[in-house]
C-alpha cells in the first residue's frame, strides 16, 4: 500500500514531476552519449594505433627503442616469429627490418620511418592496406616498390610510378641511398604517421643497407583479441626469459609503446563518469527541491498520517519510494533513449567531416561510431539510486520533525 | 474501570513572556461507551487538552492514563504505536488520504497494524457498509461530498477497533443535514460497537447528543454534567 501511496503521490502534480524527469532523462542522455562519443572516439584511436602503427604486442633490441638503428637486430627474428605464431590468441606475426632515413624527391625531402616488411606478413599484421587511395599495396612481384602516405606524397610532390630515393646509414655505417618506385599511396586517421611512414619489402630494404634478408629489429604481433594482450606477454616474457634477463630483448604491449595513447583512454574513462557524477549530482539539487515543495504541500497530510499511527520507519519508506520512483523514471527513460542513439551512433557513426584536419593531425578519426561499455550503463543506475537515496533525505527530515498536533491543524 | 484518567493535568505554553496556561489542573475520569463533549469558547483549552487525551501532545505537569498506561511514559514511537491501536480520529477537515479510494483509505489504518488482507477487506465492507457508503468504495475523497467524507472519516477510526474516538469538530464543516447524519452515524456506531467517543465542538447539535458534556473555561473543567439520552 505505501508502494501505492509513493506512486500516486508523484502523479499529484504531474507538470513538475513530468519536469523532472525530463531533466533527469536529458541528463542521463548527455552523459551517456558523451561517455559514448568519448569511449567510440579513443577506442578506435587505440584500433587505429594497433592495426596501422603499433600492433599488440612488438619485440625489439632494447638499443633500438634508443636510437632507431637498424644495427641493433633482434637475433634470430624469423625463428623467433615461428615460435611466436604458436602461441595462442596470436592472429600473425611480421618482422620488420626498421629504421631514420631520409626520403626525398626531385623537389623536397623529409625525414622519415622506413619499415620493410614481408608483404604477406605485413598484410595480416597491419591494416595498411585497406588505406590505400591510390595505386597497389606492396607484393613481391613488383621491383624494389614502396608504399607512401599522402601528407609525405604531398609534401615531396610525388605520386605512384615516381621515384623516391631514400638515404640511410647501412650496415658499415655509411651513409647510402638507393631509389623505391612508389606504387601506392595510403591514407590513414593519423596524419602524423602518413607524413613519416614510408613501407618497402624487406628483402629490397635489406640489400640497400647491407644485411641478411631475413634480418628484422621488430616483430609486430598481432592477436585475436586485445583482451588477450597481457596473457601473451606473460607467456613472451617466459619463453624469451633469458634474453629479457640480459637486456637483449624487450616485450612491449600497444600501451607500452604508445603510453600517452594509453592514458588518453583511461583519462576519457575518467572524465565519463565524472561528467555522470556531475550532472546528476547538479539534478539532484532539483529533486530535494521537489521533494521539498511535496512535503511542504502535504505537511497537513503528513501530519494526520503520523497522528494516525504511521511510523517513522513507514514515514521515510513513503518519502524514498516516491524519490525512488521520480529518479528511477526519469533514469529509465533516459537509459531506454541513450541505448537507442549509441546503437544507432555505433552503426551510422557520427560525422565530425568539418573538423577532420584537427581530429586527423591528432590521429583522430573524424566519424566517430560511439560505444559505451555495460558498466557506464550499470554504474549510471547505481548512482541514480544512491543519488535519489540521498536526495529523499531533506524531504525525509522535515517530514520525521513534524508535530502531528500542529501539523493537521496547517492550512492548505 | 476508566478507560481515560488524568491527574491534575496542566499545559503550559512558553511561546510568550508570560507563561500561558492552557490546561489548567484537569482531573477526569472517562469511562468505556461514553459520548462526552467537551464543549467551551474559542482558546478555552479543549483542543490541547483533546490533544492530550489523544497522545498528540504531552501535559507540562499531571499525568494522563489510558487503562494503565500513562501516556507520559511513553517515548515519540510509542505513542505512535500507541495512538495505532488504541485511538481513532475523525478531524474537522476529513484528512482523508486523497490518493486513496475510499475502501483504500479505510483499510490503510489496519494495513498499518498489519491485520491480514482478508481480515482488511472483510472489515472494509462492514464498516462502509454501515456508515452508508458502500457504493462509493471505489471514489476518491475529491468525488465525495463533505458529509460523506466525513463518514469515511468515521469509518476509518472504527476500522482500527480502537478503545476510544477522538472527535475534533466533525460537524464544522458541515451543513445542518450532514451534520444530523453524521451524528446519529456516530450515536449508532457508539452503540453498536460500544466504542467511546469524545468530541471537541461548539456545535449544539453535537451537545444535544451528547450523553455528558464537559465545559471548559480558561483551561478548567467548570462543569461536568451527565445527560440520559
């Protein structure tokens, strides 16, 4: 019965509850579609990073991570890799054999990364080739071909069919160059990488600089899942523990390599529910100001009831489960409409095309496909209810401190 | 035995320079069945001193006793138990629930005493049944009139079963056929279950059916006279 006196209580006044639930529902739609735009924006940015620049999980002499010398080689690469393709959860494994050049045109230069890479490998381990705009991925049948991103096709004034010449320190430590035919031009979300990117085969890059084709200074892992990134480690960690323990190899995971990368995502993390917290702590205000002018409304009712016999235990019951019902509403409401637009966000994508330069020079995709984890749904019911819990206590009090004597004799 | 007893009973307000005596020095014994009025002009004390007979207020000095509890020994949750399930209330402005039906608005007084849903709902139809509103069980107060809310009112602190009633000017509100209904409702209950009434009026309708009518002046009882009606 006091459940039936809670609910109708709410309808009494049905514009103000009705506003409040609607604040309630707006709120709760702009902090989960924040928290989706949020968590869509920077997962697709780690996706991005993982498939295109970093992968899972890379394998390097630590010397190389210092100076990014091709002279500090990961010994025996190719063995290394074939044990690593054991290793469950791993999807593929490409060496590469990396290092600073320097590549210019007939009209600019630029400094550069040059990967080579086995083709094959590469196509399982990077997702570069489904951002090629222009001309052909890279395979084995093509003479001495190298792949380029647009901003550095732009910037030296080239594309497919012309010759970029790449000088770097072989070997000896000489300095050599040697001429790649451009045969495709890549575009990915992060300018900044299309800018220094420059990828050829391995066995084309090795000749030039004077080491064994098969020689490599990274693996790049790839795995079936990101979920499975510290499980693999783990198990790298073991099976290399020797060269680990005398600082000839070190394991990295995407987080390690790009750490700014990894605390933008659990900052964007943070900042989701905080800006949950915030808003609704802000529309908690407005249900203790609801509940109050209820209570202020009813005080002669209030009065009677506690003058009749209705306990202080039944008295904050009443008083919760009408906050409960106004806050839970609103909240579903909002959950019910946010779940639809992430759903719809998540498939369509939001498109952000007129601020793409900013978005692309810092990596960013500018269509952003929102998603938003089960907890933020989860914690946002929880908080509600603490919130509603805590917004009952002002209306609660005033309610417990009436003198029934005095109250049922209040006008209306 | 007296179902109610107070012992030189005073009620003193602070809420001036001057010291205000409500009740002044109140012994009375009311015994079980009775239906008194406690009558007298306006700041005479037959509102604090109802108050005191119904556990809504504490007398400053005296005690009051119902059966053999004295009311002053009980803390704020006792009374309120003990007002549930030994006082009943009919208030001048009815004090229905208005969110409630009439069948809900009685039955939520034994709710509250936890009597058993079937034991409710049989009660519910006696008790409306015999204050002439039967037919109304399922209305909201708002679709009744004054007299008829105010017989829900009545059936409602019958619906408690409690030792004795408290009557805050019932008949204010009313018109004069109302009024005639209502108290020969009252008069009839006050037979039928045995029930004790106890009204605050200044209404001569009330005091004409009246069994004993108490005259209250300056916080004082100046008359106490028996009526055989």
């Amino acid at each position: 019965m006091l459940r039936a006196i809670a609910w109708r209580n709410l309808w009494r006044n049905k514009l103000r509850s009705s506003i409040i639930m609607a604040a309630l529902t707006i709120g709760i739609i702009g902090a989960v579609e924040m928290d989706g735009y949020m968590t869509g924006l920077t997962n697709q940015r780690v996706d991005a990073a993982i498939a295109n620049e970093v992968s899972d999980i890379q394998l390097h002499n630590p010397g190389f991570l210092l100076n990014q010398e091709t002279k500090y080689l990961i010994p025996h690469a190719g063995k290394k890799a074939d044990e690593i393709r054991k290793i469950a959860n791993v999807k593929a494994v490409s060496v590469r054999l990396k290092g600073a050049a320097m590549a210019s045109s007939a009209n600019a230069g630029a400094g550069i990364s040059i990967n080579g890479v086995v083709p094959d490998d590469e196509y399982r381990v990077s997702d570069l080739h489904d951002h090629i705009i222009e001309g052909t991925y890279l395979n084995n049948k093509q003479k001495i071909p190298a792949v380029i991103g647009q901003k550095l096709a732009k910037k030296l004034n080239i594309g497919v069919s012309d010759k970029l010449i790449v000088t770097m320190t072989d070997s000896t430590g000489t300095i050599t160059n040697g001429a790649f035919l451009v045969v495709g031009i890549y575009k990915t979300s992060n300018t900044d990488f299309d800018k220094s990117n420059v990828f050829v085969t391995r066995k084309d890059l090795a000749n030039l600089i004077g080491y064994p084709t098969n020689a490599g200074d990274e693996i790049a892992i790839l795995l079936n899942s990101n979920q499975h990134t510290k499980a693999v480690t783990k198990k790298l960690n073991t099976l290399f523990s020797a060269e680990v323990k005398s600082h000839k190899l070190i394991i990295q995971s995407w987080d390690q390599i790009q750490p700014l990368l990894k605390s933008m995502v659990d900052m964007m993390n943070y900042f989701s529910y905080l800006f949950l917290i915030i808003v609704l702590a802000a529309l908690t205000f407005a249900i203790i100001n609801t509940m109050l002018m209820s209570m202020m409304e009813r005080t002669r009712e209030i009065g009677m009831l506690i003058a009749l016999g209705m306990n202080k235990r039944k008295i904050v019951r009443m008083v919760m489960l009408e906050t409960l019902f106004l806050s839970i509403i609103g909240a579903l409401v909002g959950l019910a409409i946010s779940i639809l637009l992430v759903d719809y966000l998540s498939i369509h994508g939001l498109d952000l095309s007129s601020f793409a330069k900013g978005l692309n020079s810092i990596g960013y995709s500018s269509t952003v496909y929102f998603q938003v984890n089960r907890e933020f749904y989860f914690t946002t019911v929880i908080v509600v209810v603490l919130l509603a819990i805590l917004a009952s206590i002002p209306a609660m009090m005033r309610a417990l401190k009436l003198q029934p004597a005095t109250a049922i004799r209040e006008e209306d | 035995m007296s179902i109610i007893e107070t012992k030189g009973v005073y009620k003193t307000y602070n809420t001036t320079k001057v010291p205000v005596n409500a009740v002044n020095g109140v012994d009375l014994k009311i015994e079980e069945g009775e239906f008194t009025a406690i009558v007298g002009p306006s700041g005479s004390g037959k509102t604090t001193l109802l108050n005191m007979l119904s556990g809504l207020d504490l007398p400053t000095r005296g005690d009051i006793f119902i059966e053999n509890t004295n009311l002053k020994g009980l803390s704020s949750s006792q009374l309120i138990d003990f007002r549930l399930n030994n006082i009943g209330f009919v208030f001048q402005a009815y004090n229905l629930i208005p969110v409630l039906t009439v069948k809900e608005n009685t039955e939520f007084i034994m709710f509250l005493q936890k009597v058993p849903k079937r034991e409710r709902q049989k009660r519910v139809k006696e008790l409306l049944g015999a204050v002439g509103i039967g037919d109304k069980m399922d209305y909201k107060p708002s679709q009744l009139s004054g007299g008829q809310q105010q017989r829900v009112a009545v059936a409602r602190a019958l619906a408690s079963r409690p030792k004795y009633i408290i009557a805050d000017e019932p008949t204010a509100n009313l018109d004069s056929v109302s009024t005639s209904e209502l108290l020969e409702l009252m008069a009839q209950m006050n037979k039928k279950y045995n029930t004790t009434f106890i009204f605050a009026t200044h209404d001569q309708r009330v005091m004409d059916k009246a069994r004993r009518i108490l005259t209250i002046e300056d916080g004082k009882i100046l008359k106490d006279e028996q009526f055989d009606r």
